[in-house]
C-alpha cells in the first residue's frame, strides 16, 4: 500500500500539468500510474482508465503514436475482460491509421488479426464479416499468416472439429511463437469447439 500517496501525488501533478496545458507530461503522469495499477495493485480496471486517460491528451497533441501505445494496452485488457466490442473498435481503429503509414502499415494485420480474434469469442458470422472486411480494406492481409489461420480456425470451427483447430494452430506456433494474449484468446475460441474440455492448445 506504500503507492498511494504516489498515486494521489502523481494524480494532483497531473491536474496541474493540465492547467498549464502541458499535455504530454500528464500523459506520462497517467501511464505511470496505469503501471503501478497493474503491476502493483492488480487492479485492471483503474490501470486501464488512465491509459485511456493518457491516450486523450496524447492526441490533443496529435501524439498518435504514443496515443496508439496506450490505446493497444486498452484494448489488450479489455479483451481479456471479456469486453469484445471494446478492444475490436480499438484495434479496427488502430489498425486502419497504421494501414496510411509507410513505417507502420505492416503491424496493421497484426491488430485486424487480434480483431478478428475479439469478434471469434461473441460470434462466427461476425468473425467472417469482419475478415471480409478487412480484406477488402487492407488486400495484403489475405496473403498473411494471421488470415490463413483465421479461415484455418473458421474451418475447423464450422465443422467442430478439434483436431483441425489445434493443428492449425500448432501450425502458426511453430513459425510466430504465441504469447499469453493470443493463447488465452485461442483457448477461449477452442472452448467454443469442444464445450469444457482441457484447457491445452498442444
């Protein structure tokens, strides 16, 4: 509990800095605090406040790229707090302005990928809505690994077969290793497959 006079010094800056209209100080007032939210105190749902609130002033000063940083932490705890639709508008959002940018139109599959992945857990009509869409927005993510995996999984899913899923995603593994994210956003998408069963993607 020693952070909390931190917290309440940092949140008093804060407010100051934006008096002053200093923005960008502010915004790293918050995400510091965002940090000590979810590593310290384990509370998600206050950290992912104050992303959202550094987000707002880093694009009042048309910081996008730091403003996309702290929106993508959004959207990553908002999925895995079962807040789909959330982490999808962010990661469609994201993923369309990365898309207009030389430097970062090839980590634009990689969040229409995650979106997609949102979409899978509430419905798969919406998840081959969506990835038709965003094949048609952004015609290089059909040639991408994360869209041969998504129809891999549309596949096996369609046809309730447990087997094609985990070998399509032993598959992709094997090439992109997977992190904590996509493994427990896949094994949610697997649930859906087999009812309960084990909670392994091996």
């Amino acid at each position: 509990m020693m952070q909390l006079p931190t917290l309440w010094m940092r949140e008093t800056l804060s407010r100051r800095l934006i008096h002053k209209g200093r923005f960008t100080i502010a915004a790293k007032h918050h995400i510091t605090i965002a940090e000590i939210y979810e590593t310290e105190l384990v509370d998600i749902e206050k950290a992912i406040a104050h992303y959202e609130q550094a987000a707002d002033y880093y694009k009042g000063e048309e910081s996008n790229s730091s403003a996309n940083k702290c929106l993508l932490k959004v959207a990553a705890y908002a999925a895995q707090l079962e807040q789909y639709q959330r982490a999808i508008e962010i990661y469609e959002q994201v993923a369309t302005n990365a898309m207009d940018s030389t430097l970062l139109k090839y980590s634009a599959k990689e969040y229409f990928f995650k979106a997609a992945l949102c979409h899978f857990c509430i419905d798969m009509l919406n998840t081959k809505l969506a990835l038709d869409k965003y094949e048609e927005m952004f015609p290089v993510f059909s040639d991408s690994r994360e869209c041969k995996l998504l129809k891999k999984l549309l596949d096996a899913h369609e046809e309730q077969n447990l087997e094609s899923y985990t070998d399509a995603v032993k598959e992709y593994d094997s090439i992109s290793r997977l992190d904590q994210w996509l493994t427990t956003m896949l094994l949610r998408i697997k649930k859906t497959i087999q009812g309960d069963g084990d909670g392994d993607l091996r």
